[in-house]
C-alpha cells in the first residue's frame, strides 16, 4: 500500500486501482480497505479507485484524542492523492463521516452514502446514548472482544452467529480495531440527522437504502436525502445492511459516470 500523511502527522495507507476518474471507498465500523476490494475491483474499469485504512486501522497510524476533524482531514490527504478532487462512495458509517467532509468544504462534487447509521427519534436517541455508555466502558476495561460482540449486536447478528464468529480466524481481525469503534461512535454524535450541517453539503449527493432494510433505516436515509440540498434517494430491492458489492456497482458507475458527464457539460 502506499502512504501519504494527514494534517497532524499521521501516517495514512492507501491502495489505487484502475484507470479513469477517482473515486475513493470510505468504509465503515471495523472495515479496512481490504474489506472494500471487491467493491474496488468491481468499479476499477471504470474509475481510478482509491481505497484507505481509515485512522487506526490497518496500515494506518492513530493519534490521539479523536476527534472527526482529524478524520475529515486523513480524507482531504487521500484525496490530494488522487488528483486533488474526487468522487467519494461512503458506507454505513463512513457514509456519515463523507457527508461531514464534503459539508466541511473537502473537494467532493460527486457523493454516494450507503444507510449512514443515525438512529433520529427519542427511541433511537435513548438507544445510542445507552450504547455509547456500555462500548466506552467495555473498551475502558480492555474487552475488545466484548466491544466487537457489542457492536456485531447492535447491528442485528444473532448470539449464536456471534458465538461462531468469535472462534473463526477473522475475530482476531475485528478485536485488533475495536478501539475505533469509538471513533464511528462519535461521528454519529447523539444520534440525530445533523440536517443544520448537511445543508452545508454541495455535492451531488445519492443516498441508498436496502429494500429489506427496517423501516426506521429507509426513513432515516429519506431524511438524509431531504437535508442535503441536492440530494436524492434510491431503494435497492433486496439488499440489507450486508451490501452485496455487486449489486451496489453499477448503481455508483451509473451514477458517478452519468453525473460526472453532466457536471464537464454544464
């Protein structure tokens, strides 16, 4: 992987692929840029791909304390690596963290974010204080795995599916980037569409939801889609929070390639 630094010095890893327009991958909670490769190489003979271990995770180095700003800038690093602008795809929660950099001024005229997960409404906001508490002070006390199984639950993994997991040689994985689990967690703040924030946003913005998806998260990404100025909201039939890479690719090659043409006609 290749190396670039962010504003205050950390050393951020990314991966190109491809040939055409950049696009970069933001992944989400526990994703590296090794889990967005099949995506990456799906789109790779249409743009110039860019994947990156987010702060904290993989190559890439931490600094601390977090905070989203340093995140917005490990991006603004990645893309100057790619040219300077680029389109930018964002997942789940890295969906949430591409919408806070471009509404902060990153170079992104081309936005596509997959079911960022705010949790709007009293229910939702009492469930994610709840969950904030019980994840600081699982990773507080060293229980990297107990923060993982946390997470895995709060997304919908069944115990006994977690149970399995917790014996595969791919937990060992998760547990090595459970403290950024924090990191995703704070992105989301108390849980609230940042509607104020994301009238900010200028890009051409598509936001996605799963048609199988609960009815709270399509609603939530229809109210994403209405605060971004020129947003607008698509439902894939079929798909859940597990994105299968190759339905969700030629939704973005459409949408990146037919957008990019109009952005160099107008």
């Amino acid at each position: 992987m290749d190396k670039t630094l962010s504003r205050d010095g950390t050393t951020i890893a990314y991966r190109r692929q491809g040939g055409g327009p950049p696009l970069i991958l933001v992944g989400g909670a526990l994703s590296t840029a090794a889990t967005e490769a099949p995506l990456a190489a799906l789109l790779a003979p249409h743009f110039t791909v860019v994947t990156y271990d987010r702060r904290g995770r993989g190559s890439s180095g931490d600094g601390g304390p977090y905070a989203m700003g340093r995140e917005i800038e490990d991006l603004a690093a990645v893309i100057g690596e790619a040219g300077g602008a680029a389109s930018v795809f964002g997942m789940l929660s890295g969906g949430a963290l591409a919408l806070e950099a471009q509404a902060a001024g990153l170079p992104v005229d081309l936005l596509a974010v997959y079911e960022p997960p705010y949790t709007p409404g009293p229910g939702g906001l009492l469930y994610k204080a709840r969950c904030t508490t019980r994840l600081h002070r699982l990773l507080s006390a060293g229980d990297r795995g107990g923060a993982v199984q946390l997470f895995l639950s709060m997304t919908g993994v069944q115990d006994e599916t977690i149970g399995r997991m917790r014996h595969a040689p791919l937990w060992h994985g998760l547990e090595s980037v459970a403290h950024t689990l924090a990191y995703d967690d704070a992105l989301l703040g108390n849980g609230t569409v940042p509607a104020e924030r994301l009238a900010s946003v200028t890009a051409r913005t598509l936001v996605i939801c799963g048609g199988f998806s609960p009815a709270r998260v399509r609603a939530t990404t229809q109210a994403l889609a209405d605060a971004v100025p020129r947003g607008r909201h698509r439902t894939l039939t079929g798909q859940t929070r597990d994105l299968a890479p190759q339905v969700i690719a030629p939704v973005l090659a459409d949408f990146f390639a037919k957008d990019m043409s109009l952005r160099q006609a107008s």
